[in-house]
C-alpha cells in the first residue's frame, strides 16, 4: 500500500499530526468539561441584553408592574434575543412572569442558584450570575442586574446552559480543523519535498549500478541530497575508481607479462633456430648460443616463480612456515652469503647487527627477503660504495632491519610506487646492470613481510643512497 518513499512519509506526517490534534482535542475537551469559562459568552450576551433592556426601561418610565408596556418589552426582548426572560417577586423569589409561554413557569420559585462569584463580570453586589437547575431538570445560566425602580422584583435573563460538546463545537472545532488542513497540507509539501531529494539520486544510483553491472565502469555520481545518500554515494565512487583502477592493473600486468616474456622468447627462439639451421658453426659460437639460451629460460623461470609466488601471495593460498627466528642471526648469514657478490664489485657490504627479540616466522622467506633487498642495494650502488644491513630492537615488540646503501637513490615521485607489481624506475639500467629486474622483487618483499604481520617503508634520496626499513613483531611468549 506504501511502496513509495513518499506515501510512507506523508502517511507518518498524518499519524503524527492527527495524534497531536487529538492530544489537543482531549485536552481542550477536559477543558471544556471543567472549566467554567464555558458559560462566560453566554453570561456576557445576557448581561449585554440586559444592559440595553434596562436603558429601555428607564426611557419607558415604567413604574408599574401590571403595565403591559413592560410585558411587551420583555417579550419582545426574549423573542428577538433568544432568551427567557423571568421576573420574580423580590420577597419570594416567586415566578411572577415567564416570557415562554408554552412552557410557563409562573408560580414556581427561583432558588437554590448556583452564584459565579468567581467570574469577572461588570457586577454590583446585587447582581445576580450563575447557574439554575429548574425542578423539570434543566439547567439554565441566569444573569439578574438589581432594577432601583422596582426594589420588588426581579427581572432574571436566562439560557440554557451550554453542553461541554456544544462549547467545543462552537469554539474548538473550526480551528482545529483548519490547523489539521494546514498541517496536512504542510506535510504533503514536505513528504514530496524529501522523497524527491532523497528519491532523485537514488535513481541516479540505480542507473549508474546498472551501466556499472554492464561492465561501463566509469561511472561518478554527483554527491547532493541528504547525508546519507551522499555517503553512499561517494563509496559507489570510491568502488568505481577502485575497480577502474583494478581492471588497469590487470590490463597494465597482463601487457608486462607477455613484454618481459617475449624478449626471452624471441631471443631462445632466435638463438635456437640459428643452431638448427647450422648457423652456428664454431664450438665457442655453439657454448655462447647455448648460454644464452640457458640464461634467458632462468630468466623466464625467475620470473614466473615470482609471478606465481605472488599469485599465491595475494590470494593468501602461500604457506609460511611459523618457527622461531633469530634475526640477528639470519641477517648475518644473509651479509655471509652476498659478501662474495659485494666484493666482486667492489662494494663495501657491512654488518651490524644486536641481539634481537625473536620473531615468528617462515626463516626462508625471511632470508628472501633481506637478500633481495640487499641485491636491490648491490645493484644501485657504483663501484666502492657501501651496503649495509643492520638489526635492533624496536620499541617494545618490534624488530626493525635496515637495508642501507650509498647507491644512486630513487626520486621522491617514483618512492611511492616501487613497491608495484611490475614497476621499474629505470628499466633499461636494472637490465644494464648484468641482472635483469622484472620491477616484481619489491612487490613480493612487501607481500611477506605482510604476510608476517609487518610491513616495510624505503626512505631514499637522489644521490645519496636510499633505506628499506622493515618492522615485524616479536614472538608472543
Ligand atoms: P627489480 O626486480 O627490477 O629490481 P624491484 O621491485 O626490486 O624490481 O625494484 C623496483 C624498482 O625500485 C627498481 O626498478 C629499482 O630501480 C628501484 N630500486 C630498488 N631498490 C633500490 C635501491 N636500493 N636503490 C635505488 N633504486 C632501487
């Protein structure tokens, strides 16, 4: 029944407003019922009424009660006011002239009269305000305003008092109504008002969902309307750039892979189809075409393990070991093992290594690691510069190792992006070093360092050399 955002709202604005108004109601009913204040209008028409009444009667002269001229007024006072206008003898308090003739009520007393002293009303102390109940059981609102001609009578103005309903009706009911109206239409306006700001982007969001399932995937939506959908709107954005930006990477890797296999391929191919056509004639022609061919499929298979090691890694399927490693000790077998490398280049490879809080981890991958990071180090350093590995406590549960180099450094705008799947900073120098970098090393040395619950961060200047400094946890004793 209330499928639109907008019927929902207009339906909640009328169940507030119509609970409010008969809060209000009930209360100015009670109000109505107990307070006196209903008999007030119909109190000041008969003081009114008898005011000019009496002003008549003095301009009349009338000094006698059995005069007819006072009759005729009285009843033609009752007739065109809608009152009943009684006159009693001041002694007896005894009905000596009823203006309803049908229902006369000449000869019965007027006592027991319940007097308003409480009302503010224009009195003088014989004034006469309040309710009467006749023997008949009908209740009647008299006002009574002493006459100084006739000190021997009374003459009462009377109605019928009014119900608590037919107050309410008379004074309650139209501005009730009217201020429900108003509300109502109120609410409409404001139902429309906010399922239009709300309904408008969410079809909007429809929409670009929809072109965004088809595989359109450059999709912004403007961010307006509440807070709400505007937060909604920005994670839909936030998902969009996400995913443009995953489908690059995928077009992005899948256009290295087939480029860093193809210059291996063709160059096996190359190589080996010269030996079948016994273009290589010489056994020194054969041993270089030979290792080649040898070089380059290492090279391929370097570089597809990596691919799949970080395949493994991302899609969590890699199996770390947990053991216990001392890292003091496993960097310094790192430094033993790439000594010879750094002295072959005339490199000063140094060592400082404390004692260190063990770590949980795979020792393997550790040793990965660090001699990957240190081959980094022996690559872009020139000939009698240095390297330097080191390892310290940090903090109270953190192991830091340093990979320090002198080397040629690496500008600020690119630091940020060396640890991409594929990202070389100078490619044509990685490969001119003698060892060819496939820019996935550093991908894979973030991979398992997260993988251990640490992570990693490169410091680095042009010129002076650069810093890969990685955190990893203690071991929980
Ligand atoms: P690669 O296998 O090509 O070496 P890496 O992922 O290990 O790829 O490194 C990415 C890039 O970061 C490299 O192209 C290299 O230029 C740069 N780089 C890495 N380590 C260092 C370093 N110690 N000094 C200068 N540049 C470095």
């Amino acid at each position: 029944m209330f499928r639109t955002l907008r019927s929902r709202l207009l339906f909640s604005y009328l169940v507030v407003i119509f609970v409010m108004l008969l809060g209000v109601a009930v209360a100015l009913g009670v109000f109505a019922t107990l307070s006196t204040v209903r008999f007030l209008p119909v109190l000041q028409n008969l003081a009114v009424i008898s005011q000019s009444n009496r002003r008549d009667l003095l301009q009349m002269n009338v000094t006698d009660l059995r005069n007819g001229a006072l009759e005729r007024l009285l009843n033609e006072t009752a007739e065109d006011n809608h009152v009943r206008i009684f006159v009693t003898s001041a002694a007896a308090n005894e009905i000596i002239y009823d203006s309803n003739s049908d229902n006369n009520w000449v000869g019965d007393t007027v006592d027991d009269i319940i007097r308003f002293e409480q009302l503010q009303f224009p009195l003088d102390s014989r004034s006469i305000v309040g309710r009467f109940h006749h023997t008949n059981g009908s209740a009647w609102l008299l006002y009574s305003q002493p006459t100084n001609l006739f000190d021997r009578i009374n003459i009462f103005y009377a109605r019928r008092e009014p119900t608590p309903s037919a107050f309410f009706q008379q004074f309650f009911l139209r501005p009730l109504i009217g201020a429900g109206s108003i509300a109502a239409v109120i609410a409409f306006l404001l139902a429309l008002w906010i399922a239009r700001s709300v309904a408008r982007p969410l079809q909007q969001m429809a929409d670009a969902t929809e072109a965004f399932a088809k595989g359109e995937f450059e999709q912004e939506l403007p961010l307006h309307g509440p807070e709400e959908v505007r937060r909604v709107a920005t994670s839909f954005n936030r998902m969009a750039t996400q995913v443009q930006a995953g489908q690059q990477a995928q077009r992005d890797f899948v256009a290295n892979v087939s480029h860093d296999l193809k210059t291996p391929i063709t160059s096996v191919r190359g190589w080996s189809q010269a030996l079948l056509d016994g273009m290589v004639a010489t056994p020194e022609e054969k041993e270089r075409a030979a290792s080649v061919i040898y070089n380059e499929a290492e090279r391929m298979d370097r570089m597809v393990t990596q691919l799949l090691d970080l395949a493994r890694l991302e899609s969590g399927e890699f199996q770390l070991t947990h053991q216990t490693v001392d890292l003091e000790q496993l960097v310094t077998g790192v430094h033993s093992s790439l000594l010879p490398r750094a002295q072959e280049k005339n490199i000063d490879l140094r060592l400082e290594a404390q004692p260190v809080p063990s770590v949980k981890g795979d020792p393997d991958r550790l040793i990965q690691v660090f001699a990957n990071l240190v081959d980094n180090g022996l690559t872009h350093v020139s000939s009698g510069g240095w390297v330097k590995i080191s390892a310290r406590p940090f903090g109270m549960n953190e192991v830091e190792v340093t990979v320090q180099d002198n080397g040629s450094g690496i500008a600020e705008d690119e630091l940020s992006r060396i640890f991409e799947r594929f990202y070389q900073v100078d490619k044509s120098r990685s490969r001119g070093n003698g060892r060819s970098g496939s820019g996935l090393g550093l991908a894979i040395v973030r991979e398992l360092i997260e993988a251990h619950n640490g992570h990693i961060q490169a410091q680095s200047q042009v010129g002076v050399g650069s810093a890969f400094i990685v955190h990893l946890p203690i071991e929980d004793k």
